[in-house]
C-alpha cells in the first residue's frame, strides 16, 4: 500500500511539474484529476511496482551526484567546442553494464544520455552502444563510476 501511496505522490508531482498550476481550475485538473486518472489506468495495466525497487536516499544521494556530473561534461563539451583546433574523435562502442534487472539498465541508459557528450543509442540485455563526442568522455563510461552507483541504488 505504501509503494501504491508514494506512486500517487510521485504523479502528483510529474503532472504539476509538466503543466505549472496557475489557477484554479488548472489546480483540479493537474493535482487531482489527470494523476487520479493515470494511477487508475496504471493499476490497471499493472504497471504500478509491487515492491519498492530502489533505495530513495541513495537514490537522492545519485541523482545529486549526476548533475554534478551533467555540470562537469557540459564544460567538456564546451571546452572541446571553443578549442582552436577542434580535434574531436567521437566514437562508438558497446559498454557492458552491470545491472541485474531492466529499470537498472534504463536508468543507466537514460543517464547516459544525460550527460553532454554521450548518447546511448541501443540497449540489448545489459550491453548498451554508446556514442561518445571524444575518448575522454568513453573512458569515463568505461570505468564504471555510474555504473555501480545505479547498481548501488537498485536492490
């Protein structure tokens, strides 16, 4: 019940971020109505978890680490852009992730593609191919920091 309670939150809190309330009509329709309407429609394509899937500190703890990370690649990216001499060599490389379940793999693809500089382009099993805009960026991935801190988050 209480995965089912923090579910209706979390929709709560995606329809008033997408659709920013400004009267009050708007508040009915984006805090009542449309995450009531998504909850039910989730509960019956059960779609809903059964079990909590991560650890929400850890969880927080990730995502604050992953702007930081966003910050950091962004002034790569922008450091490579401005250079005099723009020597890039982007490439294209399967990386193996770690995770043992698919929301532990999305959400290392998503991340990915997060960050400036790095694109994940498929996803089978657990081996993602990944564009990177330079070798800097690979080997980063390659080392397998994010990695683990999503498989630190997923139980």
């Amino acid at each position: 019940m209480l995965i089912k309670l923090i579910s209706f939150v979390v929709l709560i809190a995606v329809w008033a971020g997408i659709a920013g309330v400004h009267s009050e009509t708007q508040l009915i329709i984006f805090m009542i109505a449309a995450p009531s309407l998504t909850f039910l429609f989730a509960l019956w394509l059960k779609l809903l978890p059964t079990k909590n899937a991560f650890k929400p500190l850890r969880a927080m703890m990730y995502f604050l680490w992953l702007v930081k990370e966003v910050v950091m690649s962004s002034m790569a990216v922008v450091k490579i852009a401005y250079r005099k001499n723009l020597r890039i060599q982007p490439l294209l490389e399967p990386v193996k992730s770690a995770q043992t379940n698919d929301v532990g793999v999305v959400m290392y693809a998503n991340s990915i593609t997060l960050t400036p500089g790095t694109v994940t382009l498929s996803v089978e099993g657990n081996v993602l191919l990944v564009h990177a805009l330079d070798q800097c960026f690979m080997d980063d991935l390659q080392e397998g920091e994010m990695d683990g801190k999503i498989k630190n988050i997923m139980k």
